[in-house]
C-alpha cells in the first residue's frame, strides 16, 4: 500500500495559520499595530480604504529591518523575540510567533518598505500568495510601512463570509483602541477612506482615554491603583452615574497585552454591586502588571485569553482595587460614625422585614411571624391590588386566621375589592391578560409595544415624512470620533426618524428636535440610548433602516414594571393586532400567547 502522509506546499500551510491568525481585516490591523509598538516606533499610522477589504496600510517610525530580515520576517516561525522554551514564559513583547505576516502574505498582496536609521536605501518586498514578486533597494523614510491589499482575494470563500463594512469597521477600530489604550506614550492617527477619525498624540493614559472617548469622559475617570505580592492594578473606571446600556468599553490589558476575561469583569462589576442597575455595564481600563511566569499567554492563536496560575488572587485583587477607588472618591455610601447605630439598625431590620423576596427568614419564622411577613409585603406590593386591613388580623391569639368570602356563605352577591369588571387586566405591569374567546390572551407589554414602535419607524424612514418637536434647550452630546462619524453617515436616516441634529464642534452634535411622540427633555438620554442600540446591533448584519427601526423602538418602547390604564391596555392590543406581524416582536420573541379552556382545566385534572 502506497504511503498516503505528504507535508503541505508552503503555500498552503500559510493558508491554513492565516485562518486562525488571519480571521479578518482588525487581526491583520493588530498584527501590524503591535508589530509597530514592539518597533519602538514612536508615531503610528493606520489607513483603512472599504473596512480593511481593499487596504490596510501601518506606517511607523520604528526601528526598520535590514534587508534580510525584511525577508525572513515572511516566514514561517520567524522570530526575533526567542530563543529557548524558556522564552516562553518571560514573554512581554506582543508579536513573537512569527506567523503573522508568512499568514497575511498567504491570503493578500503584501508590500513591505522598511529602512534602518543611517542606512542610505531602504528595501522594499513585494508578496502575492506567499511569493515574492518584487525585492530591491528603495529611498524610503526611516521605519516600516507594511500594506495588505486586496484581502482574502486568492480565497474568494473566505472572502465572502467577511461582514459588511460597518461590522468589519467597528472591529478595526476596536482593535485600534485596545492598541492606543495600551500605548499611550506613542501617537496614533486612523484614516477611514481618507477621513481622518482618530489623531492621538502621545501622553498620559487619561488623556489618551479622553481623546478616544470623547470629552465627557473626564468628569467619570476615577483613579484606580493597588498593589499586593507579585500582582499590580492601575488604571480607570467609570463613575457608577455613567454606566451604560451596552457592553464595547470594559478593557482588561495584563503585560500591556488586551485579554478577554468574563472572570475579572466580574469582579469588576461586583466591586460596582448595589451601585449601577442590573443590565448596565461600568467603563473601566484597567492594567495587570505580573511576572510572566504566573501566566500563560499561549493558549489562543489571537492571544487574547491567557491562564493564571492563582485566579482566585487575581480576582480578589481586582474587586478589592475597583472598591477601593469608589469609597477613596466618595462614591461608595460611607459609614456615618455620629449617627445613632441603633436606628440604623432598626430601620435596617424594617427594610428586611417588609422588603426582602427572598424569604430565609420567612422559613425560619413562627408560623404567627410568617403570617405577619407574608401580609406586611403583600400590603406594601403595589402589583398585588388593593388589601383590606381588616385581613391582618391584630389580635393577640397565637395562630392568625384569614377568612376568604365565598358567594355560597352570603345572603346576596356582593363584590369584592379586587373584583375585575372588565374582561382586561394588567399581571405585575408586564403582561396584559384578557378573556378571548377561546381561553385567556396573556401579551408581553414590552415586547407588543416594540413590534408596534418597530412597525412604525420602518413605515417612516420608507416615506421619510416623520414630524419632530423641537427642543426649547437643545442639548448637545460629545462624541468619540468613531460614533461621531457613524452618526453623520446615518444624518439622512436619523432625519427621517424626526430627529432634529446638527455637526457642533468638531465631534459633538447638537439635538434641536425629537419625532413629536417622544418626550422632550431627555434628549441626549434618547439618542445615546439609539446609537449604543445600533452598534449593538451592527453583529446582526441588518440593512441600516432596520437596525435604526429595531434600535429607537427597543430604546423607547414600554419597559416592564410600566403601569397602564385600561384605556392604554386596550389602546395597545388594538394597535399590535393592527401591525402586519403582531405575533412576534422584531427579535424574535413572542409578543403573546393564548392559554385554552382545554389548557386551564388540565391545570386542575
């Protein structure tokens, strides 16, 4: 039988490592950007044309290459960064693999000019799909600028699984920041199509932090600094008052290297417990300095997930700095040491006895406690209707007796307090139950009213005849220059919704008008929610009208725990089943469900 193992072409084993280092264009642009920092380079220049499809360009002032190392540096398990296994865990730099530009040369046309500073000539190498086309001296500057042009166009499949230029644009620049954040001693510039977004120059990491996220990110930057055995915390968070809807602005950097870690971002909003609502999210930078050898960054192709050898010590750390810096800002509640401790303590035990859900004490309680509890949190429950204190029975016997009013022990009907004439009614302002014929309709209030909202903006940016309101105190918003742009790419759409906005400064927008069915005076709360809700959205690869429709409907739609009036309920159920799809709301939940006769009996077979 003949031997079938052969080794792989070169070519097509570059191929295959540019599927895991190479996955779009924002790894190709962090391959280059880092590259360029561990150059020393001490300016950066990032231009983007068609998100990274057509060219992605990195120019530095670094260090350069000689001749022969320009030429090495494309291939395989080239590098200048080891030279022992040991190597391995004394790591500080960012590239070192060496397959980042053997893999991008593999699936682009790569051009490479580089040039060491006193050398007359530099070199220039020209790469398409691992071979070299062009190599010879040039006059160039001092550094390196690397261009990748045309990516994925020798691979036409994994061209096509590329998302739009918005989803690939927004992971460009998140790479852009996570690079820029780490480095705040090196300037940076971003150019989109021959815009320029970004222009940083070097400085401290606040400032760096301001001219990324815009102006309005100095009032929240709270220091952030601890220190215990082999493990260093410095950084920012966010004030709690400025947490938002969305996730996109945590960052984890330990060495200088971004990590991805749902562990210590829980420690970081544990820290913010009991201070930020649940579904909001803390801004925070935060920087992890530890020996290499208590980590392994090893264990993903992107780099990006590293091991502790002591997770437990790296989370207690992180929480107890992030607490640390709220209490030091006086943003944590402080002990009051002049205030009466026992009426603290006994306002303390009222709160746990009319307000606790989660009934430890109730299940250790007498049963005479218990009943007390469970009456006491059933008359401060708005959702449980009206409670007749003649039901708390205020006696001094040791059991408690409630009598429940039956129509066969009374002489004539007569109608209880929280009988329900009409046929509709609202269960925990969430859901609006009414009697159909078949059974019993329950609608999710939230859910119906953003299919409704969904319908109309989608109606309004087709016809684009939405009437605005406008503000009698425009407000004006800052903006990082990314959503900035975003925002001014959309103007015509954001227009036809009925918003009002004009260009104010050079990244800011003032809000002049809101659609007239939106309430006046949080108008910068409406809009920031609608842009965080698009770029949310931007994964899902939606036409723009869509996701501008789906976003201002989630945002300003009836939220749970909204009371209704009986007008409202019917108002509601007539206009979701007015709407072309009533039953499902625009992600896919459902917006009702009927619960049969047939269904309700089995309940008590």
């Amino acid at each position: 039988m003949p031997d079938i193992i052969k080794l792989l072409p070169d070519s097509l084993a570059n191929q295959i490592a540019a599927g895991e280092v190479v996955q779009r264009p924002a790894s190709a642009v962090k391959e280059l950007l880092e590259n360029s920092v561990d150059a020393e380079a001490t300016f950066v220049k990032l231009i983007v044309k068609d998100a990274g499809k057509v060219l992605i360009q990195v120019i530095d002032d670094g260090k350069g290459m000689t001749e022969t190392d320009a030429r090495m540096s494309l291939e395989r398990h080239a590098t200048s960064k080891l030279r022992t296994s040991e190597d391995l865990f004394s790591i500080r730099t960012m590239g070192f693999r060496g397959e980042a530009l053997a893999s991008m040369a593999a699936v682009a046309q790569l051009e490479i000019k580089t040039k060491q500073e006193g050398q007359e000539l530099g070199s220039v190498i020209i790469v398409e799909a691992s071979e070299v086309k062009k190599q010879e001296p040039i006059a160039c500057e001092k550094g390196t600028s690397i261009s990748v042009k045309n990516l994925f166009y020798n691979v036409p499949a994994r061209r096509n699984f590329l998302k739009s230029n918005g989803v690939e644009m927004k992971h460009i620049v998140e790479e852009f920041q996570r690079v820029a954040l780490a480095n705040p001693e090196i300037g940076f510039s971003l150019h989109q199509n021959d815009m320029e977004t970004y222009n940083l120059p070097a400085g401290k990491l606040s400032q760096r932090i301001v001219h990324l996220f815009g102006k309005n990110y100095q009032q929240q930057l709270v220091a952030c600094e601890e220190s215990i055995d082999h493990i260093k915390i410095k950084g920012y968070v966010g004030k709690p008052d400025f947490a938002k809807k969305t996730r996109g602005e945590q960052f984890f950097f330990v060495n200088n290297r971004f990590i991805k870690s749902s562990y210590l971002n829980h420690a970081v909003t544990n820290a913010f417990q009991g201070l930020i609502s649940e579904n909001s999210f803390p801004f925070y930078v935060l920087f992890i300095s530890i020996d290499p050898k208590h980590i392994d960054i090893n264990v993903h192709p992107t780099k990006t997930e590293i091991k502790f050898d002591d997770e437990r010590t790296a989370y207690a750390v992180v929480r107890a700095a992030v607490k640390q810096a709220l209490a030091t800002h006086n943003i944590t509640p402080a002990l009051d040491f002049s205030a009466d401790i026992n009426l603290g303590e006994k306002m303390a035990i009222q709160r746990e006895s009319i307000k606790d859900k989660n009934y430890s004490q109730f299940r250790t309680a007498t049963p005479r406690e218990q009943s007390n509890l469970e009456n006491w949190d059933r008359l401060f429950d708005e959702n449980s209707g009206k409670i007749s204190m003649s039901q708390i029975d205020e006696s001094d016997s040791e059991e408690m007796t409630m009598t429940f009013g039956s129509q066969m022990n009374e002489e004539e009907p007569q109608e209880s307090a929280q009988h329900i004439e009409s046929t509709i009614f609202q269960l925990h302002n969430k859901y609006i139950v009414s009697q159909v014929k078949s059974g019993m309709m329950v609608i999710n209030q939230q859910s119906a009213h953003e299919r409704i909202l969904y319908e109309k903006y989608i109606e309004t940016l087709s016809s684009g005849s939405a009437a605005s309101q406008q503000s009698l105190f425009p407000q004006a918003i800052s903006l990082n220059p990314s959503d900035f742009s975003l925002v001014m790419e959309m103007e015509e759409e954001i227009a036809a919704l009925g918003f009002d906005i004009e260009p104010f400064g050079k990244s800011d927008i003032l809000i002049k008008g809101l659609p007239v069915d939106l309430t006046s005076g949080n108008e910068k709360e409406i809009f920031e929610g609608l842009l965080d809700q698009f770029k949310k959205n931007v994964e899902l690869s939606m036409p723009k009208n869509e996701n501008l429709a789906r976003s201002l409907a989630k945002r300003t739609s009836l939220k749970s725990g909204t009371r209704l009036t009986e007008v409202e309920m019917e108002r509601l159920i007539d206009q979701l089943f007015g709407c072309s799809n009533p039953n499902y709301a625009p992600n896919g939940r459902k917006t009702y469900h009927i619960l049969d006769l047939k269904a309700i009996e089995n309940l008590f077979v």
